[in-house]
C-alpha cells in the first residue's frame, strides 16, 4: 500500500490553532535558508534537472550555493544595486534558479516571464516595471530585437551566448572576482520579487512580494501542504514564468530542504514521458494541474513503477472528482487540492491530516483566518455562496503580498476594509470546508440562476465520452445568458447531435436540470495560460462572436 502518513500534520485543527508566524527583522532566503542547507547538507541533492534530450545535470546544495554567490556577483558587476529590477525570461534551465537566488541575495527584484510572451508582451512589462536588466536566452532574444534602445534597461544577459548588445552570462561569471562577496542583509518586508498577473480585464497587473512574503510565506506551503522533508525528491509541472514555480519549485520544497526534481521540456505535454520521469528518478511527492491530471489517466497507470511515491497535490483550478477517483484508483493516491493566488501562498489546502472530500478545496491553511463574504465586508452563513477573502486584522498574513504597484484602483477593489478579497468565489460547508464555485466574472447568470462553470465541468467530465470540458455563459436575449460548453472527446468517441444529446441529459441527471448545457461544441483541444488554466476570456470571445439572434431564438 502506498505510504501516505503526513510528515508534518498529524492533527489540522491543533496545527492551525497553535500556529504562529515568525516574524523577522531581516530575512534573506538565499542567505538565510539555502545557505543553511548548504552547512547542514553540503553534499545531499538540491537540483535534480533533465531534459527532453535525455541530459542530466546535478547540483548538491553547496553546488547551489556557490552557483547563486556567482550570479550575485556577476549582478553586482553589472551596477546593480539592492531594489533594482531585473526581467528573466528563461525556459526551465538551471540558470534561471541560479540567478534567482543571486538576486535574492543582492536584494535585486527580479521579474519571471514564461518565454512564451511576446514582443508585446515584454515591452509592456519592461516599460511599466523600469527594469535595468534583462536575462534570456538563444531562443527568445529576437522578441527583443525591437527593444534595445529606447528603453528604461541597461543591461542584457544571455545565457549560452552573446553578440554585440548582449553579454555572455558565462563568460561574465568567469571574469568576476572569486570568492565570497558581501551584501548588507536584507530586510523582511524589502522587496523581493514582481509577478505580472492577468485579469478579465485590463493590462496584467504587478503583483509585489516581499522577501517575507514569499520567502518565509511559503513554508506553509512547503511543509503542510506539499508534506515535505529532507528525504523527498519532489517534482512540480510549472514554467519558470507562473507563480506555481515560485510555489514548488522554489521557496515550497527548498524551505524544507528537499530535492526540486526539474523536466525541461518545450514541446507539447507529454503524459507518457511524465509518468516515466517520476518512475526513473523515484519522485515521491508531485504537483500538477489538473489539465495534466486529465492527460494522465488516459495512461495505463498501473504500468509505471510510481512505488517512490507518496503524496500527490494540484493547484492552478478545481479538479474534477472523477479525475481524483481514477488517478486513485490506479496510483493508490488521493489528490489533495490547494487554494491560493500569484498574491499568495496556499491558504486553503486538502491537508493530508484531513479528511478527504473530492472536489473540496480543503480548510485554510494555518496562518490565516479565510472566509466567505457578502458585499458588505460580512461573513455569510454556511452553504451561501459569496467571495473567498483573508482577514487582514488583528494581524495581516505574513505570506501575503503587499499590494499591485502603481495601480490604487487594483488595490481599491482587492483591499475591502479587514479582508483581502481573492476575486473568487466559494461556499463553505458546515464542516468548515471550502467548494470553489468559479471567478466573480466567470460565474453564469441565466434564467435568474447563478451557475459556477465548475460544477458543469464536473459533470461532464463524469461521462466516460469526455476528457475534458470548459464551460462559459454566452449573451442570450431571453435569459441573460446560456451555459455553452466546449467539450474534448477521449480517443473512440465521434463528436455529433447524438453524443451532445447524451452529454446534457447526463448533466440533467446528476445536477439541477437548469445547470445542463444548452449549447455543446466539440473541439480538439482548449485555450489554455501557459500554466495550464482554461482561457476562458479566450472561449467567451469565441462564444460571443458565434451568438446569434437566430440562435437565440
């Protein structure tokens, strides 16, 4: 049987009862954190990387230690200085963790971006953040052709290669003074790290984190939820550009001294390849998103030898109860979701220590008094659906960021009096356990109901024709808006009138009849954020432009 005892809470209701923040003056979490593993375990894995290519490259937390004293050289050579800004935008290469940590330890804000933005993209993050440095590489840099001058940046380091505006990151690490170099430490609430993250409406906003906020933030991460320890190899599906990286990739398995075990791979998801990596290099605790959850139980699961395993998380949107059924099934794991933002760490999370309940996001995470509210700021009673929000008095959070820069109407809307209001909505049980209903903006209001995209996509994706679903609200004259679905078939399924019929008498027999969907299209894949979200600004657009009065009729 699979082992799958919490390491670090055997009890929720004491552990969040007892658990108090460490609140630091300084705290730096290169300094504070990786160098301490690197005393206490100089010779133990702390970077497990491979790529598509079959390459392999170890780093033993003195390794990594000396690598992120490097990179904050090489900055520091540059002129950077504590609270300057620096873009990455580098696919998952140990580089990229290399001059994180540098940063972090110079007290440099540095910027991710997923290589997959565009010039657009970029230009708009260099010019509203006055970055002063870029890092790339080789396969990126002509989306920076166009910006080289004219800009707030000073300095352009690429990785692997360089040309006449670009320095040689390595060949620069050559060049600069060996030995130790000294930074004053930083402070806890200095500024550690900027995330652009995108609305339903409105240009992506700049989410500021402190060195605190995610640096110490994220051991609530790391050891309740992620369950982790030294012992573990722990492997999270993220680009370099999401939060989700920051989450288990990061400060999650570091904080807690495990080996972050990394896939490189470019082309397109590759379920087959991912169940053997966890087989060939022992994983014993993974993250995903449920778009990939969805992919893996296509597999012949019980093929793999995932014995190493232990623990099994998701985050990034709700997953499907039958998707946590099958991968148990097959895996001898249950799933445990977890809740949190770009703005945060987790704050509600399926706790190992807890009971399981499919398709729960679980209870909140110790550290923090979350809640479900009405418009007025007030908690509303179990079983009402209203916005999931983070009490912020008598004392505000620790791993909770500090506001969106150089937008006052952002914080306006998020900051409602004694709560950080997420955006998202939710009813809690009588339990205490929280139901994801779906984004403020992505709830359908039709016929005078209110419907959560989720609880259809659940339904759908019970019926064995469909592997994955997507659900919005299209205009409609009669009733406000309609539930169209966007519908994937699993391989051996024709997609026609009849299987669509098929498909809404079956969510008419398993939820309320007004929740089914009146319109169905199949589709061969869908729009989904480089982290693995459904784009669903993307299919409304869609939606509406298909909308006619005809049919609507």
């Amino acid at each position: 049987m699979p082992d799958e005892q919490p390491r670090n809470m055997t009890n929720y209701q004491e552990t969040y009862n007892s658990f108090r923040w460490d609140r630091p003056t300084h705290f730096n979490f290169t300094g504070d954190v990786i160098d301490r593993w690197a005393k206490e375990r100089p010779e133990a894995d702390a970077l497990l990387w491979s790529n598509e290519a079959g390459e392999e490259r170890r780093f033993t937390w003195s390794e990594l230690k000396e690598q992120s004293e490097v990179a904050a050289r090489v900055l520091a050579h540059l002129g950077l200085q504590r609270g300057d800004r620096v873009f990455l935008m580098l696919p998952r290469i140990p580089e990229w963790w290399f001059i994180v940590l540098g940063c972090i330890r110079a007290g440099i804000v540095f910027m991710p971006g997923t290589p997959m933005l565009t010039t657009k993209d970029v230009r708009y993050r260099l010019d509203i953040s006055h970055a002063k440095a870029v890092v790339s590489e080789g396969a990126s840099l002509d989306k920076f052709a166009d910006l080289l001058t004219g800009s707030s940046v000073e300095h352009w380091l690429s990785i692997g290669q360089g040309t006449a505006r670009w320095q040689n990151y390595h060949e620069l690490s050559q060049e600069v003074v060996a030995g130790e170099m000294m930074f004053a430490p930083t402070l806890a609430d200095d500024p550690l790290l900027i995330y652009f993250t995108s609305g339903t409406t409105g240009m992506p906003k700049m989410v500021g984190h402190t060195q605190a906020s995610y640096g110490i933030g994220h051991q609530i991460t790391g050891k309740y939820w992620l369950d982790l320890t030294p012992d573990d190899r722990h492997l999270t599906l993220s680009d370099t550009g999401w939060a989700k990286a920051a989450w288990g990739k990061l400060f999650g398995p570091w904080n807690q001294g495990a080996c972050n075990v990394v896939y490189d791979f470019r082309g397109r998801f590759d379920a087959a390849r991912i169940l053997a990596l966890l087989q060939q290099y022992r994983v014993t605790t993974f993250c995903a998103p449920p778009t990939a959850y969805r992919a893996l139980i296509l597999q012949d699961l019980q093929s793999y030898d995932l014995s190493a395993l232990r623990h099994v998380v998701s985050a990034g949107e709700p997953l499907n109860p039958e998707v946590i059924e099958v991968w148990k099934t097959g895996t001898g794991h249950h799933i445990y979701e977890g809740y949190g933002q770009t703005e945060t760490v987790v704050i509600v999370g399926a706790f190992p220590s807890l009971d399981p309940r499919p398709g729960s996001m679980g209870k909140p995470s110790p550290g923090f008094v979350v809640a479900v509210i009405n418009d007025a700021g007030q908690e509303v009673v179990a079983g009402q659906e209203g916005d999931i929000a983070v009490r912020l008095t008598p004392e505000r959070p620790v791993g909770l960021f500090d506001h969106y820069l150089n937008d006052e109407a952002a914080n306006q809307i998020a900051f409602r009096g004694d709560w950080y209001v997420t955006g998202d909505r939710a009813i809690k049980d009588e339990d205490g356990y929280f139901w994801f209903v779906g984004r403020s903006d992505d709830v359908i209001k039709t016929s005078g109901y209110r419907v959560g995209p989720f609880e259809v996509e659940s339904a759908l994706i019970e019926h064995p024709a469909v592997a994955e679903s997507a659900v919005i609200g299209v205009p409609d004259e009669r009733i406000g808006q309609r539930i169209k679905a966007f519908v994937v078939l699993k391989p051996g399924f024709t997609a026609g009138e009849t299987l669509a019929s098929e498909l809404q008498a079956h969510v008419k027999q398993i939820t309320a009849p007004y929740k089914y969907p009146r319109e169905i299209e199949f589709v061969t894949e869908l729009p989904k954020t480089v982290s693995g979200k459904i784009r669903r600004n993307e299919l409304r657009r869609i939606g509406s432009a298909a909308s006619t009065p005809e049919e609507q009729a």
